[in-house]
C-alpha cells in the first residue's frame, strides 16, 4: 500500500507505534523502534557500508533524530545476531547515552562488547538464550532460535497489551546446519496459534524461488578447491562468518595445510568465537600471520577480510600489491561470499586484480564456494502459513526485495491492504491486530566520515563527486578596494583536467571584461565580483571544454 507523507499523528493510549529508522529500501542500518506507554524499544542498531556515489564515507548509520530527545525513555536494545548491518552502530548509539541495555545471545554480545572497548565504552548487558522470556518495560519479550551465517541468531517475539510482534532478524531454514542449531519452527507455529499481529520479515532472497541451499554443501568444494591448490590459498569472507572460517580449518587441516588469520576484525572475532565454542579449531592449524612467511606455499591457507571489494581491506590491498602478502601464478583465491548490492563494481575490480597478478580466482558465479544466510521464497512461504499473521511488514531489503515479499505474503491470503510496503520513517501504529500508517518521518543518511558524524552532507558528497570526475578551476583575481580596477590576475590554474592551463588563456579576456562592466555599474562586493567570475568562466567551460568542474573564485581586495 502507499505511504503518505505526513507528521506523525500522536500516540493514543493502548497502541504499539513501529518506526524502521534504517534497513528498508537498503540491505544494511537495519533500526527498529517499538514504542507502548511512554517506553521504546529498539531491534537492532547496525550500519550501511557506503557505494561508489558515496566517496570518502566510511560508514552510514541510522538516522536517530526522532529518539534523540527521547534517550531516557530507551529501556534496550535487542540485537538479532552479530552481523554488522545489525550491530555495527550500537557505539553511535551509546556515545548519545551509555548506559542503554544491550540484549542478547553470548555472541552476538561478544561481539558488541568488543566493537565497544575500542570506543572505551562499557555497556549493559542482559545476555539471552532461545526460550528464555524476559520483560523489559512494558514489553514481554520471547527469543526464538533462528539459523542464519553466523551462530545464536535470534528472532524476537514482543507481547504488548496492543498485539504480539514478531521480528525475525536475518534468518534462513538450513534443515542441515553445520552447528544443528535449526530455525525452530515448533516455536513459530505456537506463535501463530498465539495469533501473530505484526510480522518484520526478512526480504533479501523474496526474489529468489525455491530454497536456500544448505552451508553443508560449500565444505566439499572448499576442500576439492584446495587440495587442487597449487601454491598458497587466500580466502576472503566476513570477518564474522564463523562457519565459513570453520569450514575453511577443516578443508586446510584435512589437506595438511595451516591457516592464519589476516585482518584485525577476523582475528579479534574468530579468537572471540574460539574461546566461546563456537570455533572448533583443530590442533596445530592456526598459525600467526608472521610466521606463515616460513611455511612453504602450498602449505598455506590465508583467511582475510576484503570480500566486498572495500579499498582499505586485506584483500584489496593485495590486488593492488600493498600488502606484504602479493598474489601471482599459481595462488588460489576464494571469495567465500556473496555480493552486497551496491558493491559489484569494487568485487570485480578486485577479481580482474587478482587474475592480471595470475591468481585462479574462485567466487560464487564459477563454483558453489558460498550460500546466502537469507530465507529464499519457498522458505517465507512456509512461514507464512504456519504463522498466518494478520499484518507483514517486509524489513531488511531494497524495494524489490520487500515487494517480492509483500506479494508472497498476499499469495498466502494475507489482505494487500494488511501487507504494508514502507520506506524508512514509515510509522505504523497497532492496536486490536489492526496496523495502520500514522505518519512519516524524513530519514537520512547519517555519514561517517573518519571522525567526524553526522556532519558530512549530500551537498558535500556532490562535491567531491564534481572534484573526483570534472575537475577542479581557480581564480584569483586582486581588485582595487576604491575603484574596482584589475590590479592583478585573473590568474587561472586547473587540476584535474587533461588541458593544459593554456587553455584557458581565451577565458581571461571574458573574465576582465565582466569585471570591469561590474564595477562599472557600482559593484564592489567582492562575493558579489566573485559570483562573476564563477559564471562567467562555468559558462565558456561548459561550451568550449564540456566539463563542469568545481570552480573555486577568489576576488582580494587590495
């Protein structure tokens, strides 16, 4: 159905308002607020990795303008699993009030906690387990075993006098989980006897019919891929793909090969998962990173981070030879994942990298060397129908991937107008199983930028936009403060453009002449002379050069 645009209406007394703050519309800064008498509680608080249009962005975080000024009445934030897109801003998050309760599996806190010792903040914790019940404020929360590419996910149930609510997190329903640890189904069909009113669902493989293939299936490829290894292994994955590592240990220790970790987030999250049981790493296998230099190549299994193709990661560092570590013929490296929407163009860059240096590059289009962690459609049809919710908000997809998941749900006979395709600031108020659309915040990008946030804007992006493919001109002009009169310049330089600053020797005849009908007509305002030159040298550059650059105009008075 659609959204309009529109303030929010106020909150009437018995009802559940949900407000996704991040994660529709994007696959990453997945936020959800749940607010019942005077009280909010958040699901989830991660990040959103920035794209090609984004440059110089480190990361993107939820907007959190419309609970900022409502800090105290945060009772906690349960987190789903320990993924970054569901994580990752909890720091952000806490620098505005530190004492927030962070909930949920030992991992996924782990995790967290860790995140949060390099921002020197000590967060509350309330560790939970599948089965467990917990009240928190006003709400009754219930956490359900999920099965997802990373161990203890959690879907969360969340009771209110206004109506049962249940998130899933991400998840699929692997029936043959390297951990057999399944979705538990039981508890989803006890759900929907309870009667499910307001069903968050994971959209990122709606479009995909069928299943989802077991994790299973991708340790016998890794392993035939690495014992017809010639030389030294490398593997890229997430730095929290904790069965992808344990897959990859097994495949080195069954082919006599040792493994070591690069990348300070594989390490620290792989020596977290180890200590806490959920690595199983073989005797003799891990080595450290600066004493795999003295093993021989075909020895050798690398584990590192960079498998989107971002610039400052182990893997991309490798492709373009900055890194002690230099692929060549023979090397074999895997890309044990799939691609974030968003992040193509860098994987493939990095790939055709790697294959110029000689390198036979493995990835998912020419062998099964990774499954995704998200339900496809067969499976969110199965939970449908043994949910039958009386509401579905599609959560965590862009837009085709919630419409693919709305029409799933209206296959199954839920009503279209009970199936609500929102956007980010979509506020949804419950109340007797009834959802309805009661208003819309204006969300926005939140950038990173090194240490900076919330300070860079779209305004600043479109400008080193400009100055990364058009270039950039200035002009120093010096005035006569009195008269106006041309005492020295134009002086003209350019970067960034392929012509010689010559070029621009046709300009400064135009740019005089613009001046001295200015001043002339009684201008004296050196913005005002400056605006002058800006136009008149973006005019001739448009028409003679066919560029737009950014155009830097200095008029001094003297």
């Amino acid at each position: 159905m659609s959204i309009p645009i529109a303030a929010p209406e106020q909150l009437a007394e018995g009802t559940l308002r949900i407000i996704p703050l991040g994660g529709l519309g994007e696959v990453g800064r997945n936020m959800t607020t749940f607010e019942f008498d005077g009280k909010i509680l958040i699901v989830d608080c991660g990040v959103l990795f920035p794209e090609d249009h984004q440059p110089g962005v480190d990361l993107i975080l939820p907007d959190f303008e419309p609970i900022k000024d409502r800090l105290d009445d945060i009772v906690g934030v349960v987190l789903t699993h320990g993924h970054e897109d569901h994580i990752g801003a909890v720091p952000y998050l806490l620098r505005l009030k530190s004492d927030i309760p962070l909930i949920g599996s030992g991992l996924t806190l782990a995790l967290v906690e860790a995140k949060l010792k390099e921002h020197r903040i000590k967060p509350f914790t309330l560790t939970v387990k599948e089965g467990q019940q917990e009240k928190v404020g006003p709400f009754d929360l219930e956490f359900v075993a999920v099965n997802h590419s990373i161990p203890d996910a959690l879907a969360v149930a969340i009771r209110t006098p206004a109506g049962l609510v249940l998130a899933t997190g991400d998840f699929k329903m692997d029936q043959l989980p390297l951990d057999g640890r399944i979705t538990d189904l039981r508890a989803f069909s006890r759900l929907g006897e309870e009667g499910v009113d307001l069903f968050l669902v994971d959209s990122t493989n709606a479009d995909v019919p069928g299943f989802t293939p077991a994790e299973k299936s991708i340790g016998p490829v890794l392993d035939q891929v690495i014992a017809k290894a010639q030389r030294r292994v490398i593997v890229a994955s997430f730095s929290s793909h904790v069965h992808r590592v344990q897959q990859v240990l097994d495949a080195a220790h069954a082919n006599g090969r040792r493994v070591a970790l690069l990348g300070r987030s594989m390490v620290r999250n792989m020596g977290i998962a180890a200590d806490l049981g959920y690595l199983k790493v073989p005797e003799n296998v891990l080595i450290d990173y600066k004493k795999a230099k003295d093993i021989p190549d075909d020895s050798i299994v690398y584990m590192s981070t960079g498998s989107q193709g971002e610039p400052m990661a182990v893997l991309s560092r490798m492709a373009n030879l900055d890194h002690a570590i230099e692929p060549g013929e023979g090397d074999t490296v895997i890309l044990a994942s799939s691609l974030i929407p968003g992040n193509e163009n860098a994987v493939y860059r990095v790939i055709d990298g790697l294959t110029k240096l000689g390198a036979n590059v493995v990835h998912k289009a020419n062998a099964r060397v990774h499954v995704s962690g998200h339900a496809a459609a067969g499976e969110l049809l199965y939970c449908y129908n043994i949910l039958k919710p009386k509401n579905v908000l599609p959560v965590h997809g862009e837009y085709r991937h919630l419409m693919a998941n709305a029409k799933l749900a209206q296959e199954t006979g839920i009503p279209a107008e009970n199936t609500f395709l929102a956007s980010n600031g979509t506020i949804l108020d419950l109340k007797d199983g009834e959802a309805r659309v009661a208003g819309q915040y204006d969300i926005g990008f939140v950038y990173v930028d090194g240490s900076t946030v919330g300070e860079i804007t779209d305004a600043d992006l479109k400008d080193r936009r400009i100055l990364g493919e058009e270039g950039f001109v200035s002009i120093i002009v010096v005035v006569d403060a009195a008269t106006g009169q041309i005492i020295t310049g134009p002086e003209i330089h350019a970067r960034g453009i392929a012509e010689d600053d010559s070029v621009f020797d046709d300009v400064v005849p135009k740019i005089v002449a613009a001046l001295k009908e200015a001043s002339g007509n009684g201008v004296r305002d050196t913005h005002a002379l400056s605006q002058v030159v800006r136009r008149t040298i973006g005019r001739w550059v448009n028409q003679k050069l066919r560029r737009r650059p950014m155009i830097v105009p200095l008029v001094i008075e003297a």
